[in-house]
C-alpha cells in the first residue's frame, strides 16, 4: 500500500529525470553543431543561419563563450515573450489554440485546487474513520486515505459539503469553458477574416459524381457546375488513383537515400561498398553496392514512367469526385453548405482541406464502402480496448508488493530495502503503463486510415476521440477495478455483496496514489524528454554524416516535427478526467495536475516557437472536441461521485447529484447550438466582406492560374514543375 514516502520517492525520482534532461538540453542546445536540432523552425522560414559555418575549428561545434553557459536558462523568458498574435503569425491558430488547453487547465483547476485543500482536506483529515473502523476497517489503508473522503463517517453530515463543492467546481468548469469557446470561436472567424488567399478558401471536394456514360468524369463535373453555378465556377481537378505511383516514387526516394550513403563512403574510403542481395543486406551474393542501387533506381524510373502513362489515360485510374474551385469566397461557401442534386446521395460537397491537410491515399476509397469500413474499424476498436485490458491489469499487480512477493518470494531481500519498495510501488506501475501505451497511437492512426477519412486533421481527431474512450475505460476504470480486487483480494472473495459495493466505494479513492505517480512519469519526466529531442538529435547527426549533400538533404535531416494531436490531447484531456473526478474525492491530487499544466505550457510554447513545423492548418476546427471532452470528463466525474455517495449512506445526495450531471448535458447543448457552427459553417457575410477587400486592393489577380494546380497530387509535382495530369 504506498504512501507518502513512496509518493514522495516517485515525484524525487521524476524530477531527476526532469532536471537531467532539462540540463542537457540547456547545454546541448548552446552548442552550434546541434542548432538545427533545437531551432530548425528558424530555418525552415530562413531567418536563422548556422553558427556552425563561422569562426575557428573548434568554435563550429563547441560553444566557448562562458558568458552563453550563464544564462543557460534564458530560454524559458524567451518562451514566454512572443505575444498570442505573434503566435499566430508565426505558427498558425492551431498551435496558438492547443496551448490554450494548457492554460485552460490552469484557469479550471487552480481555484479548484485552492478550494478543495482550503475546505475539503481540513473536513476530511479530522475525522478517524479509516483508523477507527466500520466498513473500511476490511480495508488496507495509507495516510494518503485520510486526507480524502474515505475518511469521512457513514452518513455523516460533512459529505454535503463535498456535494456543495462538486456544484461549485462545476460552475466553475462551465462558466471557463464557455468563456474559452466564445474566445476561440472569435480568434477563430478573425483568423479566417485576416488569413493570407488559401485554395481551400475557394474550393470544394465534389464526391458521388455520377458521370453520363458518353462523358468523362472531368467532363461531367465541369458541365453540372457550369450549368447550376454559371456566375462562379472557375476550374476543378478531378481525383486520381496514384496510390500505387506514390508507393514507387517513395521507394525511389528510398533508394536515393541510399546511393548517395554509399557514393559518400566511397569518397571517404576510395574503396568501392559492397553488400549482399539478401533481405536486409544480411546475406546473399556479395555485389557493388553503388551499382546495385543505381541498377534499380534505373528499373524504378522505367517503372514510375510506365505507370504515370497509365494512371494519366486510364480512366478507370479517375475517381468519381474533384475538387472543385470557384471565383468567390462566397460562392465556394454557397456551394460547400448547401444539397448540389435532386437525389441527396450524389454530387456530395463538403470544403475542401488545404493542400497539406488533404490524405491523398483515402481519395480513391470508392464512396460507397464508408459504412462498411466504419463498422469494421468499430469493431477493431472494440477488441483492441478489450486486449488491452491484459496488460492494463498486469500494470496494477505491480502496484502491491505483497502480492508481488507471493508469486516471486525471491525478490524479499530486495523489496525489504524501503527505498526499492517505494520506487516499487510509486514509479515502476506508471513507466510500464507509459510503456504500454506508446505504441497505441499509431495503432489508432492506422485504424483510422482504414476507416476512409480524407485529411490528416480528421484521421487525427478520430484517433484523438477513440484514444480518450480507451484512456477512460482502461486506464482509468480498469485500473480502478483491477487495482481494487489485487490491493484488496480477501475482502471480495470473502464479504457479502453489500460490503463487497461500500468496500469498492471506499478503495475507489486510494487509486489516487497510482494516477498520481502516473502523472509524474507522464506528465513530469516525459515532457521534459519533449524538449530534450534525443531521438531527433541522434537522427539528425546520423543522416548529417551519411546522407546530407545539399541544402535540400539538410533540411530534411532536420525533421522538426510537429503537434501530434491524436497523441498530445487525449493526455492531456486524461488529466481534466482525473483532475475533475479526484477533485472532491482526493484533493491531494490537483497539485500534481497543476504542475502539469505549468511545465507543459512552458515546455510546448518554446517546442512551437523553435521546433515544431506544423503540416497543416485547420484554424483550430478541433476545438468542439476539446470542449466536449472536458465535458465528458465533468459527467463522468459527477456519477462517480454519485456512485461513491451511495456506498456513504446520505440518500438523498445521489439525487443531489443526478440534477448536477441534467444541468452540466443542457450546458453543453447550449455551448454546441451556440459556438460549434462557428466551425464548422463559414459565414457568408464574412466571406463576402473578403472578398470585397480582396477586389479592392488586388483588382488584376489571376485567381484561376493560382487555383489550378493548387489540388494536384504530389505526385505528380516535381519540384516547381508540374508534370501532365488530367483534367
């Protein structure tokens, strides 16, 4: 059973990681052999030149001015400076509004924590009942019990207090999150109204095209619009079936990559490289590895040419959608938000992505095997929730010692050392869930894919909502009930089932310790690592020695990376769950949470402004679905409690709560009739006055030649050269 010391071992623990990486990056970041690891945005926009290419030898990769190791931390107040406008100009919305998660989290949680330690602790501390017996006298407990409302009395007075405090954390929560929806909802319409000219301004993606059988596709698109919007349409760009083209030129690439590594280690040696034919080069013949590689660069490019002949005059390689383009904001909206035919299930429009957010790969998904896919990504979803619950409970079998020693009697002398027992029980459980759970965002991105989703923003908000269900229902419900009956084995097997509920009631909130010590590990030393960028830093110095030739090549050795949404939101919506759940029940936890939201905003503000090179702008569409998810959080947090309470022996208290979770839904439908149009409708006044502005100050643009090749595959661009597509 952990307690204070054992908390007390994890958080010292973490934060030696934290400081460690922190130092190195302070210092590893002066050095200018490693600038274009720690400032590779500067780069990319061209305004930062390598301090590497001036001075002496030495000087081109060690530091050597003391005066720079002084103010190693300066960092930090150069993270906070760059006002949100600057922001937005230099990183877009998108990464603006993510830190505003950040801060939102701060702005719900510590009034919260100061009411909750200020009202709840002192309520829950002065009482014995943990100590003194009653139901939880079955119970193993710590001294962190005791601060929470397991040690309040059955049916004392005392836990109205702790529903008055859910009804002000409540209000609390709604009158912030309404606040930052109309704020975002307003940042949003002025980024829109303020923008640079964007294709996906004036374009839609037409699906559902249902051509006449003496016409093309390309024909049948540009006939219905001309004859149903003759005022504004301007051009289209049919879709093409060029995945199996990309996967040859992406192999060519590969290829690329590696004969100029064996063209450059044959500079450096003078002896020609050679490898093996088998898999991998681990065996096989013995051959010229120059030759081989340029040998099947020349087949790839024979192939590549077949195959670009074919994908540009079969018509079998046309799919039946385009995007289409229209002379006007306006007119684009008009198109984008209203039915195009008689019959609703063709000439489908919805706006088009920009270029860079558009998944070209799930273009060629035929319309109509959707459903079929989004049932079978469903089911997907549903057993890899279920599997995972394994290794899950493995995680929480960790939690308890004792047990530990039952299955392993070996390990005693070891565990009877309090300081491994407490790194044991406080640091072990929550770096192997970390590590459990690290490679479940690519699998939810894969699923993803599958499910036929046409831009990079929706595969990653998808994935962002099934990693919050998977958040809540393994980690924290599991963890909760499988960490109960292994703390706690006897008391289920042995009790009635009245108890076995009350007993569940109370050990619901001494789950606090491991989430906890999860957040430390998580939200603590892994975000340090963040900032640290160990595995960019060996990449890059990697391909800087084998690969790079030109600029082109060291520009992308760079690999700055970028908000991985799917990744980055659900953690932090898990601690709004945890936050909102533990606040009444637990107030120990918030300070954790708190120091959370502190260093994650100073850490990622400094990733964005140096670092991070986003792949697309969305102009922060996915904030309904931050907003929704903390409310989720919020529901969930009341039917705990209402849960808890029911074990507590206050009847009327569950009552109490049921009108909190009616009020907390009709407050969300509020914030959803009221703010969600804003992103997901484009006004058509605010589109017009653009475009009013856009006559008056560019009367002689030439938005047809600027719109014409804005939606054509990558494929089939070369460099600034466009290679013939069809129309």
């Amino acid at each position: 059973m952990a307690t204070f010391e054992d908390i007390g071992a994890a958080a010292g623990t973490n934060i030696l990681f934290a400081v460690a990486f922190l130092t190195a990056f302070a210092f590893l970041r002066l050095q200018p052999i490693n600038d274009r690891v720690y400032f590779p945005k500067w780069y990319l926009l061209g305004v930062r030149n390598s301090p590497s290419q001036q001075g002496s030898f030495l000087t081109k990769f060690v530091n050597l001015d003391w005066r720079a190791y002084v103010r190693f931390l300066n960092w930090v107040p150069d993270a906070l400076t760059m006002l949100e406008p600057q922001l937005i100009d230099h990183a877009g919305l998108d990464s603006a509004v993510y830190l505003r998660i950040y801060l939102l989290g701060l702005k719900i949680f510590v009034p919260i924590a100061l009411l909750s330690w200020a009202i709840l602790v002192p309520v829950n501390w002065t009482n014995n009942t943990l100590a003194n017996g009653g139901p939880s006298a079955k119970l193993q407990y710590s001294n962190i019990g005791k601060l929470s409302i397991s040690n309040i009395p059955y049916g004392s007075p005392r836990l109205w207090t702790h529903i008055s405090m859910a009804y002000a954390f409540t209000f609390w929560t709604c009158f912030c999150l309404r606040n930052e929806y109309a704020k975002v909802a307003e940042m949003r319409l002025h980024f829109l109204a303020s923008t640079k000219r964007r294709p996906d301004q004036f374009t839609v993606l037409v699906r559902n095209v249902l051509p006449d059988q003496d016409e093309s596709v390309s024909e049948a698109v540009e006939h219905f619009f001309v004859a149903n919007h003759p005022d504004h349409y301007i051009t289209h760009q049919v879709v093409i079936n060029a995945n199996k083209l990309a996967k040859l030129v992406k192999l060519k690439k590969n290829k690329k990559n590696w004969l100029d590594y064996y063209q450059l280690k044959f500079a450096r040696k003078q002896s020609r490289p050679m490898t093996k034919t088998g898999f991998l080069g681990l065996w096989g013949e013995k051959v010229d590895a120059i030759d081989r590689q340029s040998a099947e660069i020349y087949w790839l490019d024979k192939e590549i040419a077949e195959e670009r002949n074919r994908v540009t005059s079969d018509p079998k390689c046309i799919m039946p959608a385009a995007f289409v383009s229209f002379k006007t904001r306006w007119s684009a909206a008009v198109c984008a938000q209203t039915q195009q035919s008689r019959n609703p299930t063709l000439w489908l429009t919805d706006w088009a992505s920009e270029p860079r957010d558009v998944y070209w790969d799930n273009l060629a998904i035929p319309y109509v095997s959707l459903t079929i896919r989004k049932f079978v990504v469903t089911v997907a979803f549903f057993f890899l929730a279920f599997f995972f619950v394994v290794p899950v409970s493995f995680v929480q079998s960790l939690t308890n010692v004792d047990r530990i020693l039952r299955r392993a009697p070996f390990l005693k002398p070891i565990t009877e050392v309090r300081f491994i027992k407490s790194i044991v029980q406080g640091v072990l459980p929550g770096i192997v869930l970390k590590i459990f759970l690290l490679v479940l965002p690519r699998i939810l991105i894969m699923i993803a894919k599958l499910e036929g989703l046409l831009s990079i923003s929706a595969l990653e908000r998808i994935s962002a909502s099934r990693y919050y269900i998977f958040n809540f229902t393994n980690v924290v419900l599991v963890s909760v009930i499988a960490g109960t009956t292994f703390e706690q084995p006897d008391n289920f097997l042995q009790q009635s089932a009245n108890d076995i509920a009350r007993i569940i009631g109370v050990s619901i909130t001494m789950k606090a310790k491991f989430f906890i010590t999860y957040v430390m590990v998580d939200g603590w030393a892994s975000v340090a690592g963040e900032i640290f960028r160990l595995t960019p830093l060996i990449l890059y110095h990697l391909r800087n020695s084998l690969l790079v030739k030109t600029k082109k090549d060291r520009e992308e050795a760079m690999d700055p990376g970028s908000i991985e949404f799917h990744t980055a939101e659900p953690r932090i919506q898990l601690y709004f769950l945890l936050g909102l759940v533990y606040a009444v029940v637990t107030p120990i936890f918030l300070p954790f949470i708190l120091v959370f939201f502190v260093f994650a905003y100073v850490i990622f503000r400094h990733q964005i402004i140096n670092v991070y090179n986003q792949k697309y702008e969305s102009a922060a569409s996915f904030w309904p679905d931050v907003h929704a998810r903390i409310i989720y959080s919020l529901v969930i947090s009341q039917i705990m409690l209402i849960g808890l309470m029911s074990t507590k022996g206050n009847r009327l208290s569950p009552l109490f709560l049921v009108v909190l979770v009616v009020l907390t839904i009709w407050f969300h439908v509020f914030c959803k009739g009221g703010y969600e149009p804003a992103f997901v409708r484009y006004p058509l006044q605010e589109a017009m006055r653009k475009d009013m502005l856009e006559r008056a100050t560019e009367p002689s643009l030439d938005l047809k030649s600027y719109l014409q090749s804005a939606y054509i595959h990558p494929v089939f661009k070369n460099g600034e050269e466009l290679l013939p597509v069809p129309c």
